[in-house]
C-alpha cells in the first residue's frame, strides 16, 4: 500500500470513547481475534442493532459456545454465558423457557453450530423456539488450528484435508430453512449496515431466527487456500456476492470461485414452542 | 474508568465533522483505507506498540463521514462522529 504523508496534523484527546463502548468490557479490548479476522467487525455490526432496537441491556441475554466466536460472549457488557463447546442452543433454550420475556441471542461459530451442536440447532428450529441464531462461518474451526468442518466448500484446504475437501458440506441457509427457522438472512463481514438490519429483523420477530455471516479467518483459511490476506477475502465477497431476497434458499450453495447468494431468504411467521405449550397446557387444565 | 477512556486517541477534523483513530487498539489490517470511497485514509509509515501500521488521514477534505471506516473496522480502532451530532453511524 502506497504510504502517503498526513496533510492535517492530529490533536491527541484523552478520555474519548467509541460509540459502541458502552456495550463493551472494555478492560478486555484489545480482544484476541488475529489482525484482519471478521469477527470484530461482525460483532459491531451486532451491538449497531442493540443501539437501534434500545431494548434494556437487562432484558438481553447473549450465549456462546467454544471457539474464536464463542469469544464474543466475554467482550460484552450484558449477562453472557460462555457454554460447552456445541451446547448454547440447550442454554439458551433453557433461558427461555425459565425467563420467557428476556432476548435470547445465540452467538457461536459454525463449527460448534452444526458439527458438535447441529442436532440442537436443527431440533430448536423444529420447535420455532423464541432464539436468535447468529453463525459467524469462517468455514473452518478456527480456534484449534484450521481444521475442516461442516461448511468447508469442496476442495477447500485445511489442516485435516491438505489434498482438499472432498465431502459434501452444509449449505446453512437451506438448513435452516428446511428445519424450520421463521427468519433466515445471510451477509458478509463487507454488508455492515445490511447486517445491522438483519439483525434488527433477526431479534424482533417472533420464533427461531437465524442469521449467517460469512466472514474472513486470515490466520487459518484465507492463507491456507491461497486467497492472500483478510483484504483480499473481503475482495473475493465483494466479487462474488450476489444480493436476492426471497431466493429459494437450496440455491445458497457456497462454491469456491463461483458467485454465492446473500440477502434475507425466510420471513414468515408460525407459532413458537412457548405459544403452542401455553396452549396445550390450557388445553388440559393446566394453565 | 475503563482503559480505553484513559487513552488518548488521535483527532482529525474533517469537513462534517472529526475522525478519531485510537492507534494502540488497530492491528493493520487496512480494512479502513482499502474500502473508503473516498480514499481519505492510508496507512501511517510508524508503527503502533504491537508493530501494526494505524491509518492516518491524508485527505481531509474529501472525507463524506459516510461511517465506513468505523464499520468495517474490527477492532474498534477508528470512528467518526458528526460536528454537534456525537456519532453518525
Ligand atoms: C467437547 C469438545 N470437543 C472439541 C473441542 C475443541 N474445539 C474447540 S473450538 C472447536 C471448533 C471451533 O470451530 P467454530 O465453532 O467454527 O469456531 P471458530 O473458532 O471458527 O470461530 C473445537 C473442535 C472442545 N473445546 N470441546
Ligand atoms: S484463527 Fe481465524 S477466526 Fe480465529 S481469531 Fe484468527 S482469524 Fe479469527
Ligand atoms: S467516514 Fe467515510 S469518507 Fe470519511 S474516512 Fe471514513 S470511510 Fe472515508
Ligand atoms: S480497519 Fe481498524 S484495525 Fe484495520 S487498519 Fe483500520 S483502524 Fe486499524
Ligand atoms: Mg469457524
């Protein structure tokens, strides 16, 4: 990158605070993430939303499991569990049914998702429990070394395929839709404030909402399959991506060097686990 | 008070308003200067504490304070704020 001179000489200011800082524990920024890694800037695009939707930080409720984005439960200033590895859907779960009126958010990468914790996440779908699902999928595990998993595209390299994937991997839109979710959008790490409103949608409707992103591991997959460095990541979405609501979520396949699909796929409305229990449970005289 | 309300951050006025880039928290990954639309921003020729180059602004005047710079960025590193408004974005 060319380095050009600053024309404007900066004042220093002490005491200044990022907008966002008030969602934050701050004591722990830096954070650990690697330089270029997509999760900061997913992670943003999440607390821009809380600042729009304006609930009471005490009514939010954000679940994590293990990984890189399981980390993100220990940044935020609002209650956080950090939970077994594949297991903050059964958490959250069961923070929804002990406190129906708070926000459960789900937060979690797509490995802990749906390789160790996919039979939560598709039995939650089922029911059209009242959680937020956001999937940062970096496309590999992340945390442990780079290791495939259930949404590596075919002929990925990783540290467990160095001849490239050769299994068939999860396109997560249509899983989500086919199991049962009642919102389901996918953007990029690039789509800041189109992420904000998703997450804005995500969170204030009704059932079990899922959001992807798609978002840059420099460190263990970007340089492992020669895509350079995070910039460059971002580049190749910006190249790719192709914005179509509504489109039939089995067309959301992620193939690398071909165009993949973003935008909101699911927007309907159906009744949640806790409205069908109170119903049955009236039903039978017991509520 | 947390650490980063101790820090000093760098401040640049901008037409609409000001950029500020709190140096020690960026970890150059560039993010802000490649998606710019403006190309306001480079990167600076220094090093920060951790051995990252932080960006800088080079071009005041062309700076729309559409907000990008601090969306993208993933270490809450640099963001804008409005002249008399706080934050824009
Ligand atoms: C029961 C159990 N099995 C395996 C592990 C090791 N482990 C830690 S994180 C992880 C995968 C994380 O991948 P992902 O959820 O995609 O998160 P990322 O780091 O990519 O954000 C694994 C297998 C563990 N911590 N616990
Ligand atoms: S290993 Fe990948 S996902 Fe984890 S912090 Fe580094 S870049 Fe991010
Ligand atoms: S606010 Fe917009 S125009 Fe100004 S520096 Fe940031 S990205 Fe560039
Ligand atoms: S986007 Fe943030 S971390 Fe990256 S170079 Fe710019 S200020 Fe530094
Ligand atoms: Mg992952």
């Amino acid at each position: 990158m060319p380095v050009k001179v600053a024309r404007a000489e900066p004042e220093f200011v002490p005491g200044v605070r990022h907008p966002l800082e008030r969602w934050l524990r701050t004591d722990r920024l830096p954070h650990i993430w690697c330089s270029g890694c997509g999760l900061g800037t997913a992670l943003s695009a999440f607390l821009y939303a809380l600042d729009e939707l304006g609930w009471d930080p005490d009514s939010i409720a954000v679940v994590s499991g293990i990984g890189c984005t399981g980390r993100v439960a220990g940044y935020l200033k609002l209650d956080t569990y950090h939970t077994t590895h594949g297991r903050p859907i059964p958490f959250a779960t069961g923070l929804k049914l002990a406190k129906p009126d708070l926000h459960v958010i789900v937060f979690s990468g797509d490995g802990d998702l749906f390789a160790i914790g996919g039979n939560h996440f598709i039995h939650a779908a089922r029911r059209n429990m009242d959680i937020t699902v956001i999937c940062v999928n970096n496309l590999n595990y992340g945390m442990t070394g780079g290791q495939l998993g259930p949404t590596t595209p075919v002929g990925a390299l990783t540290t467990t395929s160095p001849f490239g994937n050769f299994e068939h991997p999860f396109n997560l839109v249509h899983l989500a839709a086919s199991a049962g979710a009642t919102y389901v959008a996918r953007w990029t790490t690039l789509d800041g404030r189109r992420l904000q409103k998703a997450f804005v949608e995500a969170l204030s409707h009704k059932g079990f909402t899922f959001v992807e992103i798609l978002s840059p591991c420099p460190t263990n997959y970007g340089r492992r399959n020669r895509m350079g460095e995070a910039l460059d990541e971002l580049k190749y979405y910006r190249e790719h991506m192709v914005i179509r609501h509504g489109a039939d979520p089995k067309d959301a396949d992620i193939l690398p060097g071909k165009p993949f699909l973003v935008g909101k796929f699911v927007d309907l409305e159906k009744p949640t686990y806790l409205e069908l229990y109170q119903t049955k449970a009236r039903e039978i005289g017991g509520g | 008070m947390s650490e980063l309300q101790e820090r000093a951050a760098k401040l640049w006025k901008v037409p609409k308003g000001y950029i500020y880039v709190l140096e020690e928290f960026c970890k150059g990954c560039g993010f802000c200067v490649e998606f710019c639309p403006k190309k306001v921003l480079a990167q600076a020729s220094h090093f920060n504490d951790k051995g990252y180059h932080p960006p800088e602004v080079v071009d005041p005047e062309a700076c729309v304070l559409c907000g990008f710079c601090e969306r993208i960025c993933p270490d809450f590193a640099i963001w804008v704020e409005e002249e008399g408004k706080g934050d824009v974005s």
